[in-house]
C-alpha cells in the first residue's frame, strides 16, 4: 500500500494534465502543436548536430531521454522556443534566448531587481542566468536528490561562482572571502553538509533563491534591518535566549542601533559558541589598552585610545567588525586575521566608486603614494563630515588634498597637467575666499567638483571635471545659470562647431575662479571670448565701447553686456538679447534714449574691409589720403624753407655787432631768449 | 634814454581780444587732444596712464565736452568780434573780405607762395610778405574747416541718441573715423607745421610770443613783413600802433605758458608717432 499510494495523486495529476492539454488545444480551433515534439527531436535526436549562436559554433543535441524526465518533459519544445511556433523546418539558426519568465513570472521578477539580474542587464558576463543554476532540457525539481538546486546541492551550485579562486571571487567585489569553504566549517555547513540534515540551511535560506541582494540594499533579506527576520525563519525563539543583551523586540525594531546577529555571528562562519565572551571590544582592549603594545613584525604601535574611539563615527561599530576574520574561539581572536580592514564592507557603494577612481586605480597598482581610506579619515577616530574636528570637514578639505596635492607634495610631484599651484589659487579665488575668510561651508572646495571617491583626471570621460560633465559639476550649486547655460549656443547639445566649445572653466577657469562683478574679470574676460572669436574681438577693439574697456575701465558695453553671459545665442535666434526685437531694449540698458535705428551703430566695425563696410572704408581712406596730402604739403613747403631760414639767421647774427651799438639791451634780451 | 624810447616803441599786431582767444584756443585746444587722444590710441601704454591722469574715460569725456564747449564759445566770439571790425574799420562785409588785410586767400597770396617757392630754391628775392602770409592764412582758415568738421561729428558722437533720430546707426561709425581721423590732421598739422612756420624757424626760434603779448619790436615787423612796414609808413599810421612794451615778469610768465605749451605739443607728436609706427596693431 504505502509503494503504491504516493503513485495515485501523480498519475491523477498527469491524467487530467493531458486531457487539459487536449481541451485547450481543440478548443482553440488552431494546430497548435503543430510542431510536435517529435519533428524537432527527428533532428535534435543527432548527437553530432550542430548550429550556431552569435557567429559561435554549438552543438544542438537535445536528449530524449533526460528532457522527458525532465520537470518540463510533458511540453512543447516551442512552448519554450516560442519563436519556432508555425516555422518552417528545418528552421533558422540564432534562436532567441528561452524566456522562462512566462511561465515564472514571479521568480523572473526577483531575478531581474536582484544583484544577479542587474549584472545580466548590464551585460556583465559573468552574471547567472536562470540555465547557469537549473540547467536547460534536464531541470529536474527541488525535490529530486539530483537536481542541480536540490538542498544538499545548493552550496555547492553557488560555490561554483563563490569559492576562493573563481572568476566572480577574484574579479567582482565580492567583500567575504572564503565563503564556501567557510560554509562548509560553519555549524550550518557541518549540520547540512556533513549530518546531511536537510533543514539545516543552504545559501538560499539566507540569501533568498531569486532575490539576491547586497546587505548595503534596504531590502535585502541580509540586510541589517532584515537579518533578524531571516535568522528567526530558523531560530524563532531566539529573542529570549538573547533577551538579556537585545531586550527582546527592539532587536527588531531597531536593527541599526542594536547589534544584528552577523555582528556577533559572522556570516558564513557562525558557531555554537559564547561570542559574548570571544567577540566583545573589551577583549580586544585586555591587550590593546596597553600604551606600549607593538606588533611583533613592524614594530608600530597598536595601542588604542579608547576615548578617541568613543568619540569616533564608530562608537557603536565593534572591533571585529572592522578587523573582521577574528575567531572567538582562539585565546587571540586576531590571530586569525588575514586581511586589512575592508571599509567597503560596510561603505560599499563608496569602495567601488573608489576602485574606479585614481586614487584606487593607483591602490590596485601598490603604487606606495595611493591613499587608502585611512589617508584621509583616519582610523579608529574617524569622524563624520559634518563634525568640524574632521578632516573632511568642508573647511578641511583642502587642507587634507593639499598634503598631497600641494606643490612640491607627491601628488604634485606625479601630476603632469597644466593646473599648477592649485592649493594656494584655490585659497585667493571666490570659492577658496569664501570658504577660509567668510568660513562659508557650503563653498565649493576640492570634492565639491572633484568628488570625493570618484576623483578621476579631467580627460576621463565619467570625471566630473570632464568638459563633457563640468556644466553639471558646476550647475549643482550654479543651477541656475547651468540651466541658462545648458540652452546657450555654447552648449555642446545645441552649438556647432569644429572649435571645441567652451564650459564653465575655460572663461571662470579652474582655481582661479574670481568674482564675475569684479574689474579684472570683467575686463579679462573680453580675452577670453576673443580667443575663439579673434575677428569679431579685434573689431570690437576699434569702437567706441572696445576702446574704453581696452583703458581699462568696464563701465561701457563688454561682450557680455550685450550677448549675454550665459545666455548666449545667435544673434539670429529670436532668444539672443541682440535679436530684432530684443536689440533696441538691449542698447536701452544703457541708452536710454536708444531707438532701431540707434542700435544700427556697427559695434564690430571695422574701416579695413571693403566689402562689409564700404562706407567705413572709402571715410578712412578718403580721411587717410586729406591727411597724408596735407601733411606732405606742409612737410615740404617746411623743409624747402629751412635752409633759407638759417641762412637769415646767419645773416642776422653777423650783423648783430652793428645793432649792439645802438641797441645793446635788445640783443641781450635775445640771446638769453635763445639760451633759456 | 634811447635805449628806453626803442622799447617803448614796440608795434601792435594783434588786440587783446584775439590774444585772450588765442590762449583760450591753446588751453581748449591741448585739453581736446589729449583726452581724445587716450582713446585713439587706447591700445598704448601712455594712452592708459594719460586716462588715469584724467580720472578716468568719463571724466576725461567731461573734460574733453568742457573743452569744445570752450572753442565753440571762443569760435562764436571771433565771429562777434568780426561783424563789430567790420562795423568799425571796413563798413561793409565785401570791403573787409576783399580789402588789403583780408584773412582770406587772393591773387597776392598766390604771388607770395610763388615767390616764396623760388625764394627756397634760390630762385629769387624773399617775397616782401604783407601783414598776413599765405601760411598765415592756411592756419586761420583751417581752423573754420576744423571747427566745423570736427564740431559736427563730435556733436554727433556726443548725442549718438538724437542724431539716430534722423541718420542711420552707421553714421555714428563714419562720424567716429571723420571726428578722430580730422583731429589727427589738427592736431598733427599744428604741433609740427604751424610750431615750425611760428615758433621753430631760425629766424623766431625757440618762439614767437606776439601772440601773446600782442607786441613786436618795430626792427622785427620790418624784417618780416616788409610790405605791412612800408604800407605803415606810407600812410603816416604806424604812431597809431605803437605801444610800450610789457614788463619782464609778464614776459617770463608768457614764455612760461609758451614753454610748456610747446612742450606738451611736442610730446603728443612723440606719442602719435609711436602709437602709429611702432604700437600699431
């Protein structure tokens, strides 16, 4: 009886399956299946049978065999392969990928928003699909021993990606090391692995099956808000064992103020021990509390001040957590350390965009100058931004970058671009002012637009300092003038032009960056528009309002003050503040009395170019040529006169003797004219 | 006692009016040029620095505007003082425009540049220059077409917003070259041709300042405009000319003015020139 009880539900079950197969496919009056099975597998039967994917040679061969014990075995092969439906055979190469989300909605779901869905959908090539866990034609179900996800097999299924040495491991951040063979020691390991009790927990049991996701995400079942929820499935009653250090439900509640289980029992290691004893800071301190302790191989000082600890950002973060790999069950529970502190453990968004910045990219190389983490927080009196005391306080900051990246400094030193003497510019330009003299805060310093993780050259494209980026750098406090910016001809999405265009820096530059209402800039400025524009620049120098500015004085009409600061547009573009019906208005800010016609003045003109402005030309040459006949006249008429002026002179003073006779008084008064 | 009747008998050529126009003319004159200049030639150091002295481009604006302001004044005083010589000396316009003194060029002026001509060359006699020579003449003459070419666009430039009301914006561009390019002929022509015919040849050198006192010595008037001398003691009329001369202190003072008038000329004709030969972008 009981052999033969089990049977009756399942043959039921398959007995009524065909008939609904049946039902559904007379009733829906169309052939359906119409490629049965069978014509797929008179080919795919052939083990030699090869097709091809992407340009890639793979073999094709389905076996009848396995497919047909398969979970899936009583369906289609075009209920799958849907886009075979009503081909012809032999049909095309380059099938679509088998989509099982129309069947498993759900699980694709949870997929697609988890870690391994995202690196799929980015294309990262080492990211699992449904087949790299459950296999293609031979899904077996959960239940069944074999099955590639039956629970005993589990770990294993994950280790292949998530043991020591495989691609995933060495080459994503992956924050926990050893994790399998860790697994496997662990009493969750030894419970499922060795004692074969298939309630003890496999990596799905924590980490969920579908919804995998990194415990930094809010809803991530190993998250710190969550852990306690996933460790109860198992441990229900485990509040009242833990009553007396987490009082029971606030354990919950609170999970960010309160220690989660991990922070006691490490993932993928836990014990049945007493970590309150092994794990608690206060035997980190039995040693480390002592002013003269050294390590035995450097000999640097590992002496903790526990008050600059209490103090820190990290008063409520234990010891083992940052110096994680401690065993509780050593006399020195740091003997067991292999690794530095990782703080991406915790800050991991912030570690990976660090990986990517040059600063980590050095880190990577061993370059010795590459700061870590610890180079500009500090360690165990690391403290937030927001606390002045803080070396990335905002009034601090370029302090902290000017160790390095001041003149002469190792930074510096390594820097081969054209941006010299930044720290101390930075200190006399309008940000650097702000910030030091007025202690304005929120100043733009060095990680305002360089970032603080993500600092990368200027010629990396994701740098926020690249041309590309810079309006938008600068537009998160300037939003306003980005947004006027961002529309100007001088945009990159609007502008055309083989010139690069400029952005913020090349007029304001880097800095340097002064007041926009103070003189120098004002009158540079025209120097720096006429660096692209030199024509247009140079005729402006032979008017009036180019005149005056070029004297050096900025109360006449700048560049800007008719085109625009940011603003700018063609003078064709209705917008322009020079257009038809914005130009009078424009020469009104300071004629007042302004008309059209007024505003005909030709503030670019030029009297050297005939063709543009032949009145302007013929009046200078027609003045030139008045200019040069007189002068020539006169020249001449002077020059032909000279010598025989001189000869009367001479003439003059020979007979002076004569006069001073009868008038001597006269001539003295003469020649004292001619000698004073 | 001689000594002191020779003084005394020096010959008046120009009024007290004419003289006091004449300085006005200089001071209004010097003021234009070298404010104006700041901005012809604003492309020069000395441009920049003499723009600072002035306070600034508006302030040297105002003084430039007070300064034309003046010699339009002293323009329509010397028309004034015109319509009342007429009125006294002549009677009519006709006798004073075509008489003997005319300030206007005739058949004699071409003569005496002629003369004057093959004088340089060595071609013939000195003319016997009369009481006003053709060069004289040009200078005076100048004046009206400067005045008036340099005071209309600069009247132009100075009510840009009125002017528009009639003629195109572009007018304003084209009375800009007329105004800067005319005061450079002035300007130019004044600090080298008339110093030279004035104050600088040999014969006056380093000046002549009867335009100032108004007084020349009668030996001097002889030499130099023989035929005004002759036609004086022809008609019996040079007692009425003759007065005495100014003290010394006067004569310093003068010449104190003359110098550095002089000097600032001289020291525009050095800016002009190395603005244009050797700052000329």
């Amino acid at each position: 009886m009981n052999t033969v009880q089990p049977n009756v539900p399942r043959l039921f079950s398959s007995i009524a399956f065909l008939w609904f197969v049946v039902i559904v496919a007379s009733l829906s009056g169309t052939p359906c299946l119409a490629q049965e099975n069978s014509d797929c597998l008179a080919c795919h039967s052939d083990k030699a049978l090869a097709g091809t994917r992407k340009g890639k040679t793979i073999a094709v061969f389905v076996d009848e065999k396995k497919f047909g014990s398969s979970i899936h075995g009583s369906l289609a092969c075009i209920s799958c392969h849907t886009d075979l439906e009503k081909k012809e055979l032999p049909h095309e190469e380059d099938l679509a990928p088998v989509n099982c989300g129309t069947c498993h909605s759900a699980e694709q779901e949870l997929h697609s928003k988890s870690l391994h869905g995202k690196a799929l959908s980015r294309g990262d090539p080492l990211a699992p699909s449904c087949k790299d866990c459950h296999g293609t034609h031979d899904i077996l179900p959960s239940s069944n021993p074999k099955s590639t996800i039956a629970v005993l097999q589990i770990p294993f299924l994950c280790g292949k990606c998530h043991q020591e040495g495989a691609p995933v491991q060495r080459q994503r951040t992956i924050h926990q090391d050893h994790i399998l063979e860790n697994f496997s020691e662990s009493i969750h390991g030894e419970g499922l692995l060795r004692k074969g009790l298939v309630v003890a927990p496999n990596c799905a049991s924590c980490h969920t099956a579908h919804a995998i996701l990194p415990h930094t995400d809010p809803s991530s079942s190993i998250g710190r808000r969550n852990i306690a929820a996933t460790c109860t499935k198992c441990h229900a009653l485990i509040e009242q064992v833990h009553r007396k250090i987490i009082k029971g439900e606030l354990w919950e509640k609170e999970g960010n103020v309160l220690p989660a289980c991990v922070d006691c029992h490490q993932p993928h290691k836990v014990r049945k021990v007493f970590y309150t004893q092994g794990m608690a800071d206060k035997d980190c301190l039995r040693c480390h509390d002592n002013k003269d302790l050294k390590a035995s191989k450097d000999g640097r000082l590992l002496f903790i001040h526990t008050e600059e600890l209490a103090s820190s950002r990290h008063n409520k973060t234990s010891c083992s957590q940052c110096h994680a790999g401690v065993n509780a069950s050593r006399v020195r529970p740091c003997e067991t350390i292999t690794q530095k502190v990782d703080c991406a453990s915790c800050h991991a968004e912030v570690g990976q965009q660090y990986q990517k910045s040059t600063h980590g990219a050095l880190m990577a190389k061993n370059d010795p100058n590459a700061p870590t983490c610890k180079e500009c927080h500090g360690t165990h009196g690391v403290l937030g931004k927001l606390n002045p005391q803080s070396a990335t306080f905002a009034t601090n900051v370029p302090d902290l970058c000017a160790r390095c990246h001041r003149e002469g400094q190792k930074a510096a030193m390594r820097y081969t671009g054209g941006q010299h003497g930044i720290i101390e510019r930075y200190a006399e330009s309008i940000h650097g002012r702000g910030l030091k003299k007025s202690g304005l805060t929120v100043t733009a310093m060095c990680t305002s637009c360089h970032t603080a993780h993500n600092v990368l050259p200027h010629t990396d494209s994701l740098s926020s300092v690249n041309t590309q980026n810079l309006p938008s750098t600068c537009g998160r406090c300037h939003h306003g003038i980005q947004e006027q910016f961002v529309q100007s001809i001088h945009a990159t999405s609007i502008g055309k032009s083989d010139k690069k265009l400029p952005v913020c820096s090349d007029c304001h530059s880097a800095h340097t960056i002064r007041r926009a209402d103070e003189e120098g800039f004002k009158l540079d400025i025209m120097t720096k528009c006429g660096r692209c524009h030199v024509d247009i620049a140079k005729t402006y120098f032979d008017t009036y309002h180019g005149k005056v500015s070029q004297l050096g004085y900025t109360k006449t009409a700048k560049c800007y003050d008719c085109h625009g600061a940011h603003d700018i547009q063609k003078v064709s573009d209705p917008r322009s503040h020079l257009s038809r019906d914005n130009v009078v208005s424009t020469c009104q800010k300071c004629h007042p009395g302004a008309t059209r016609r007024f505003a005909g003045y030709l503030t670019h003109a030029t009297h050297h170019d005939p063709e543009k402005y032949p009145f302007l030309f013929w009046t200078f040459w027609g003045m030139t040529s008045l200019l040069i006949g007189t002068f020539l006249f006169g020249g001449i008429h002077t020059l032909l006169w000279l010598p025989r002026a001189l000869q009367m002179r001479r003439k003059r003073s020979k007979k002076v003797p004569d006069k001073n006779d009868t008038n001597p008084e006269n001539s003295s008064s003469k020649e004292n004219d001619g000698a004073s | 006692m001689e000594r002191v009747k020779q003084e005394e008998r020096q010959y008046q050529r120009f009024s007290r009016l004419n003289r006091v126009l004449h300085v006005v003319m200089i001071v209004s004159f010097m003021s234009l040029a070298l404010t104006g200049m700041t901005l012809k030639f604003s492309y020069t150091q000395w441009a920049v620095i003499l723009s600072r002295f002035f306070g600034g481009f508006e302030s040297a604006g105002y003084i430039h505007r007070v300064a034309a302001v003046m010699m339009i004044g002293l323009f329509a005083a010397h028309f004034v003082d015109l319509t009342r010589r007429k009125r006294r000396e002549h009677g009519t316009w006709r006798a004073m425009i075509f008489g003997p003194d005319t300030m206007l060029f005739n058949k004699r002026d071409l003569r005496d540049f002629i003369a004057s001509l093959k004088w340089f060359l060595g071609k013939g006699p000195r003319p016997e220059y009369g009481r006003w020579t053709y060069w004289e003449k040009f200078d005076y003459i100048a004046v009206f077409w400067g005045i008036t070419v340099i005071g209309s666009t600069g009247m132009m430039l100075w009510f840009p917003e009125i002017f528009t009301l009639i003629f195109p914006g572009w007018f304003i561009n084209v009375a800009t070259i007329i105004h800067s390019d005319e005061a450079l002929l002035a300007v130019g022509f004044i600090f080298t041709v008339h110093f030279f015919n004035t104050h600088l040849r040999p014969e006056k050198f380093p000046m002549d300042i009867v335009i100032f006192t108004g007084r020349m010595p009668l030996e001097e008037l002889q030499r130099d405009k023989p035929a005004e001398y002759k036609a004086l003691i022809e008609s019996g009329k040079l007692e009425e000319y003759l007065v005495e001369p100014y003290p010394p202190i006067v004569i310093r003072t003068v010449k104190a003015f003359g110098w550095t008038a002089l000097a600032i000329g001289f020291s525009i004709v050095v800016w002009i020139i190395y603005a244009m030969v050797f700052a000329y972008r």
